[in-house]
C-alpha cells in the first residue's frame, strides 16, 4: 500500500518536474533576447557618456568611460557561447553524430524534423560568429593563444571545429599515452582510424550540413572541412611522435612510408585539395584556432 502510493507520488512528482522544465526552458529563451537588448543599451548609454563628456572637455571622465567599453567588448569578445555549442551538440547528438562506424546505423529520430531546423538555425549563427570574429580579428592584431590539447589547432569553420571536439576525444584516448594502441611501430593505427572516419562521416556531411552551408551562402566544403581538421589531428601526432623515433631508422623509414600512403589515399578516395605545408608535420603552422570550440572543451 506505502510502496504503492510512493510510486503513484513519484510519477506525479515526475510530470511536474517534466512541466517545470519546459516553463524554465521558455523562461530562458525569452530571456536571451532581453539580456542581448540590455547590453546594448548598456553600450548605447556607455557611448552617450562619452560623447557627453567630450562636450563639456571632461577628458578624463570620457577616458573612464571609454575605458569601460573596452572592458565590455573584451568581456563580449571572450565569450565561450557555451550556449549555442551545447545546443548544437545536443542536436548534433540526436541525428547520431559522431559516425565513428560504417557501419553505425543512421535511423532518423522521432524529431528529426525539428532537429534538422534547429540544426541550419544553429549554423547559421555559429558561421555569423566567426564571421564577426573574422572581422575582428582583421583590425588588431593577433594575440598568442593557448591550443588545447582537446581540439585540433586549426582553422577550420567553427560549426565543424564544434564536431570535431568529440571525435578528439576518441582519438587522443586511443593514440596518446599509455593505451595498446599507442604504439611507435604502428602509425599505420591512427592513420587508418583518420581515414575511417572520414569515409564513415561524408555521406552525413554531405546531406546534412552542406545543404546548411549552401543556404547560408558559405562557400564551405563541409566534407573537405571535416577531413581538414583529421588532418590537423594525423599532423600533431606526427609531431608528437617524431623525436622518438628520428633516431631509430627502421621506425622513422616506416613512418615515412605509411604518411606517404595515407596522404595517396587521402587524395585519391578523399579528393583531398593540395595542401602543400601540411606534411612538415608543424602543429602550430600557421593556424588560428577558434575560441568557442577551444573554451568550450576546457569548461
């Protein structure tokens, strides 16, 4: 009878939890258009302040001021825009990327309609950050930046770098320390593993997110994209393991020969565009990685 009771409790207790949470999700979408508006009457009040001072020659009041905008468009400039990253993860999640198998099963979800508009709205926000970033970026100069071992360190559109993060995981797991299938004899391993995923990944890159890419206007290959930032991921390793093996000619030569072939079947089945640096094997060869996708795997 009391076990009976606390179970029908329980599953009353349950659907309003399941109606609290959905009133707290609309609550939070209504808010982040009103604390956007906030901020920008922040910076129009901001501006205001200074052009008030300068009328009346306060020069250094207007500095305050102006120091304050800084200080709030360094704050904006910062942002890890966790919210959009894990939207976009979740949603990524329900249409089962990552394609980690050629043989993972691709069955549509129940809500793979809604999580398909989700998707496009999703990147198109995410390509209009970087977008913006970009621009940014163009008119101060570049600041030293710390790479994290959790992304691959190059500068691929932001939506993929976001993709990218889980198929990281997986690989430095596998072909960092002191796993079986980290092994010095065997880089045949984890250039393989780069090329399976490349070849288990194009069909989803190629209906799902270039069709996004086209209808945003970004002249993006999705699919070159992804294999991109796996190269970066074959580029590091290769770094990593390099001064152990530089003396050791049987290992080195046969390194060599496996890069060699992996960057063969990498033009050939992949139709890879020429890259001339990437095989000099430099992790931090001319790339800007994107602050989003790296700050959002440190939190």
């Amino acid at each position: 009878m009391v076990s009976s009771k606390l179970q029908q409790h329980l599953q009353e207790a349950s659907q309003w939890m399941d109606d609290l949470s959905r009133v707290f999700n609309q609550v939070d979408l209504i808010e982040r258009p009103m604390k956007y508006l906030q901020c920008l009457q922040h910076i129009e009040e901001l501006s205001a302040a200074v052009q008030q001072c300068l009328m009346v020659n306060s020069v250094c009041e207007a500095i305050k001021e102006v120091d304050r905008l800084a200080a709030l468009d360094s704050g904006l400039n910062h942002s890890s825009c966790s919210h959009l990253q894990n939207e976009f993860g979740k949603v990524l999640t329900q249409l089962h990327w990552p394609i980690i198998s050629p043989n993972q099963s691709l069955s549509p979800a129940a809500n793979c309609q809604d999580s398909s508009s989700q998707l496009e709205a999703l990147v198109a926000q995410l390509l209009a950050l970087q977008a913006s970033d970009d621009f940014i970026s163009q008119r101060t100069p570049p600041q030293p930046v710390q790479v994290s071992s959790s992304s691959p360190a190059v500068s691929v559109c932001l939506p993929i770098q976001i993709m990218l993060l889980p198929i990281c995981k997986r690989f430095r797991y596998h072909f960092y320390g002191n796993r079986q299938t980290n092994s010095l004899h065997k880089p045949e391993w984890y250039l393989t593993q780069a090329l399976i995923w490349m070849g288990s990944s194009t069909a989803f890159m190629e209906e799902k997110i270039q069709p996004v890419f086209d209808r945003a206007g970004a002249a993006i290959s999705a699919r070159v994209e992804l294999c991109r930032g796996l190269v970066s991921l074959v580029q590091e390793k290769v770094a990593a393991d390099a001064p152990r093996i530089l003396y050791d000619d049987a290992l080195f030569c046969h390194l060599v020969e496996e890069v060699l072939q992996f960057e063969k079947e990498l033009r050939g089945s992949h139709s890879y565009p020429p890259r001339p640096a990437w095989t000099a094997a430099h992790p931090a060869g001319g790339r800007r990685p994107a602050e989003v996708a790296r700050r959002g795997e440190e939190e």
